[in-house]
C-alpha cells in the first residue's frame, strides 16, 4: 500500500502543488492536496455482518482512503476498514494528521492543508 512518501514529497514539490490548485482559480491558498475516503461493495459476509454494512448506503463496503496530488497521483493510501467507520475514524486511524504536522510545510515554513470533504 501506499504510505506517505516525505523524501518524494518535498516543500518545494508541496508548493509546486499549491500554485497547480491556485492556478485554476480555486481559492485555497495552503492546500496542496485533496483528501476522500471511499467505499467498495462486497459480499454479505458470513460473519460480523453489521461491521461492515454501511447504513447510508446500506450495503455491506470496505472503505478506504486516499491523498491525491493535482497531477492526479495518489500519495497516500490507508488500508480498507470495515464499512460502518465514519470518515473522520479511517482519518484518524490512518495516522495522517501526524504525518502533516511533521511534513506539511512550504520551504518559508508555512504550514499546507489538505482539502477534504465534510466528512473530514
């Protein structure tokens, strides 16, 4: 799986990103990337059915979720969790929020956001 690679993603490429967003004139000034979970059907299980039934779209999901860049890169992906898991618990579990406190920063030291939904 894919895990937030820091030597890849530099303040100098973080900022190349933010003028990528800016230059499409959205106005989000700090952020380099675009944060989503997602969920995929899969069968009723056998066991622990309600684990994995999603009550908004009640079917039985695995979900997971992803960071992309605006050259359409995925970089950053957290393991599938069982499909009743709200958002902001694959956000939390997944560890992302250290990992952009410690390497979310252009090169004069401001920090950069991610753009996510509600959920988040």
């Amino acid at each position: 799986l894919l895990h937030f690679d820091h030597q890849h993603l530099t303040p100098e490429r973080l900022e190349t990103f933010t003028r990528a967003i800016n230059a499409k004139m959205i106005p989000l000034r700090t952020c380099w990337g675009f944060l989503d979970g997602t969920v995929r059907p899969i069968a009723r299980p056998v066991r622990r059915q309600r684990t994995y039934y999603n009550g908004w779209k009640r079917i039985h999901v695995l979900k997971y979720q992803a960071v992309v860049t605006p050259d359409g890169l995925i970089v950053h992906f957290y393991e599938p969790l069982e499909g009743r898991r709200h958002d902001i618990h694959v956000y939390r579990e997944s560890g992302l929020q250290q990992i952009l406190e410690q390497y979310s920063f252009d090169r004069s030291g401001t920090p950069l956001v991610l753009y996510g939904d509600a959920g988040y």
